[in-house]
C-alpha cells in the first residue's frame, strides 16, 4: 500500500467515524461506530494490532475509575440514596424553580471543582432525573445543566478532570501554581454558562412548583449504609487527588464493597451489574485511542509543530487546537496527543500553551455529544432513563452555549496569564 493511500484511507475511516458516531443511524450507541472505526485503522496497518494493548492500559486508569463510579451509584440510586439528596434539593428551593436550577447547578460546579467532573455527571444525573420525574417539571434543562457544568466548570483542580490529571502529572506546574491560574477562568466559565442556560431556558423553567405533597424522608438501614459508603467514597476520591494518587482506588473500593454488601442481601443480580456498568462506554474509549493513534502515526509522528513564541498567541493556539481536536476525536486522546506537542514548545511559552489546550480541551468538546467522555457518561445515563436526547436537541443547546463559554474563559485566561 503506498502512503498516499494510505494517508486516504486514514482520513477517510476518520471521518466516516465521526459522522456515524454523531448521526447514530439505527440508533446504536457511538461505541458501534468507534470500534467499526479502530477496526478499520487496524485492518489498513495504520496500527499495528501489536500496538493495541498497550494503547488500551494507557486508559485503564480513565476505565477502572469510571467502572467503580458505575457501579457505586447503580447500586446507591436503587438503595434510595439519589431519590433522598433529590428531596433534599427541592426542600432548599422551597418551590422555587429558579432558585432549584441556581442550586442544582452550584452544587454541580461544587462537586466538578473538587472532585472530577465524571462525578457529577454520574451522580447528579440520577438526582436531577429524580426531581424532574417527582416534581412533574420540564427534564432537558436541568438535564443539560448536569452535563455543561461537569465540562465548563471542570478547570480549577487538577483532579478536576482527567484532562487535567494527564496535563498536570506529566508537565509538574505545581499544585499552587495551577490553582492560581486557573481559578478565575473556572468561575468566570461556570457564571456564563449558567447565565447562558437561564436565558435559554427561561420558558421551560417555572416559577414556581408543587411541594405540599413531600413526606419526610424514611431512613431505613440499607439507605444509611449505601449513603455512608458513598460519601466516604467521594471524600477518598478527594483525598487521592489532593495527594497525586490513582483516583481508581477510592472508585473501586467503594464500588466494589457497596456491589458485594448489595449482592450480599440479594439486591444486585447479573443483569443490574451489566446494566450499571455499560460496557460500550469502555469500548468507545479505547476503540477512539485506537483511532487517534492511527492519525498520530499517519499525520504527527516526527513532525515538528510550529508553536507562536508569544505567550498570548500560545494559550490561543491551544485553546483553539484542543476545541477542535477534541471534537474530532474526543478529549481524553486529544489530550493525550497534545501533550506531545506542549513538551516540545519552548520553556517560555510550554505553560500558556498547556493551560489554553485544558481551556480547549474541557469546555470545547462539549460541542458534540462525543466529544467529552462525561457527556458520553450523561448520554448512558440518561438514555438508560428513557429519556430522548436527539443528536439536533444536544447541537441545539451546545451551539449557542460552548462558543460564549469558551470565549469568555479563554480571554480570561490570557489576561491572567499576561497580568
């Protein structure tokens, strides 16, 4: 096979990939179509299948946090614990729909700051859910409110996101160092995007709604020990990121023991285990490595990408490169090639350029449906539902949302960075 068809065949099984996965014809799930996709780039030797394990062990961390995550909150949404925090919520909104969305979409940004953006998605989902259902309100905008804040407000920590994990572990900006650049940009992220959503849905969110009909909440002994068990979860979770520690561990620990307590009282049969942890988000991701990789080899490998030497022009680059290419080929492997360029860039602009591709990286691939793991998570979660998320519903939403957003923190970003 001669280079320039295979460079042809490169791009075109890319592109094919990306157009299925975003029309989903039949139905299917995007996973179908990103395997369909990896197999391609395997079959025309743009990867070797030599190369595929260890493409699929540089995500088993992403993987084995995201299978603990799964299964823990499967297991808590039966034992009651979402449907409490849900009631909890409507409790503090004292039936008022604005102040619910305001709080809903605070503790969002919370929880995304502190812990990891997955988290939110994976267990506010089920709580917003709860509350859309019980209080007979309008799902889609508190539903895409779950799943923007995870992206957009997904800056300021390293252990934030998984994008910042990867950026901070290996480019070592220092704890300190990386909060002070990127508080800023978080919070002014996160205040656009809710002002943004309060515009956009400002007919769909009442003003008031019913809340005669609330009991108190019955504590029962399995409720309490799911509740504990999941708390402590997120607490560890937080620990391991603060100390530099693998984020799976707390993910499978307490997965694992709330699995084996709830097997234990014959509350989690084989179905609900395979129902909670979705195998086609796994397969999505490393069947995306296998099709990133494909591109680096064809297109990037031993080339020199040519990076601007100001450092206002650097954060914009990246922050412009990682929006795009995370949209073509999800963040997480988008990332993943990034870096590869930030380590080359030289010493005086390498930080603006690593902190723009994470301000490109986290709130621009919410543009499409695949273009953020957590927004995939929210699809499997909510679908998982019932509940009838279109590819035009999301576009709708995310083409007047991610390029405010994005814009207003990128400039901030460099003002910061400048200052």
């Amino acid at each position: 096979m001669t280079d320039l068809l295979r460079a042809t065949l490169v791009l075109a099984i890319l592109a094919a990939t990306l157009i299925l996965m975003l029309v989903r014809p039949g139905g299917r799930s995007e996973a179908w179509y990103a395997a369909a996709g990896a197999a391609g780039m395997v079959a025309i030797g743009a990867v070797p299948v030599a190369a595929v394990p260890g493409l699929a062990r540089e995500t088993e961390s992403v993987l084995l946090f995201l299978a603990g995550m799964m299964l823990l909150t499967g297991v808590a949404e039966r034992a009651g614990v979402f449907a409490a925090l849900a009631d909890g919520c409507v409790r503090l909104a004292n039936g008022r729909g604005r102040r619910l969305y305001v709080f809903l979409f605070t503790l969002g940004a919370l929880v995304t700051a502190t812990l990891s953006l997955d988290v939110t998605v994976i267990m506010l989902t089920p709580i917003v859910a709860t509350v859309a259902m019980r209080r007979k309100l309008d799902p889609m905008p508190f539903l895409f409110a779950c799943v923007f804040v995870a992206n957009t407000a997904s800056l300021m920590l390293p252990v934030s996101n998984l994008t910042n994990l990867l950026v901070f572990a290996r480019l070592e900006p220092g704890f300190a160092r990386f909060v002070g650049t990127m508080w800023l940009p978080n919070l002014v992220a996160a205040a656009v995007n809710l002002g943004l959503f309060l515009w956009l849905f400002r007919n769909r969110i009442p003003e008031r709604f019913a809340t005669d009909d609330l009991e108190p909440i019955a504590l029962d002994r399995w409720l309490v020990v799911a509740g504990s068990i999941t708390a402590a979860t997120l607490a560890a979770i937080f620990v391991l990121g603060l100390a530099d520690w693998p984020l799976w561990w707390a993910a499978i620990g307490g997965g694992g023991l709330l699995a084996i307590l709830a097997a234990a009282r014959g509350l989690l049969t084989t179905r609900q285990l395979r129902h909670d942890l979705s195998p086609g988000i796994f397969v999505f991701v490393i069947a995306m490595s296998v099709v990133v990789e494909g591109v680096r080899r064809e297109f990037l490998a031993g080339r020199t990408i040519p990076i601007p030497h100001d450092p206002a022009l650097a954060a914009l680059t990246g922050i412009v490169g990682g929006a795009v290419g995370s949209n073509i080929v999800n963040n997480i492997p988008m990332t993943v090639l990034a870096l590869s360029i930030v380590e080359g860039a030289p010493p005086a602009v390498r930080d603006a350029l690593a902190y723009g591709t994470l301000v490109g990286v986290n709130i621009g691939p919410a543009l499409t449906t695949y273009g953020s793991l957590a927004t995939m998570l929210w699809l499997t979660l909510v679908r998982r539902r019932d509940i009838a998320i279109s590819t035009g519903d999301y576009l709708r939403v995310s083409l007047v949302t991610v390029p405010v957003v994005l814009v207003a923190t990128g400039l901030t970003l460099i003002a910061v960075l400048l200052a």
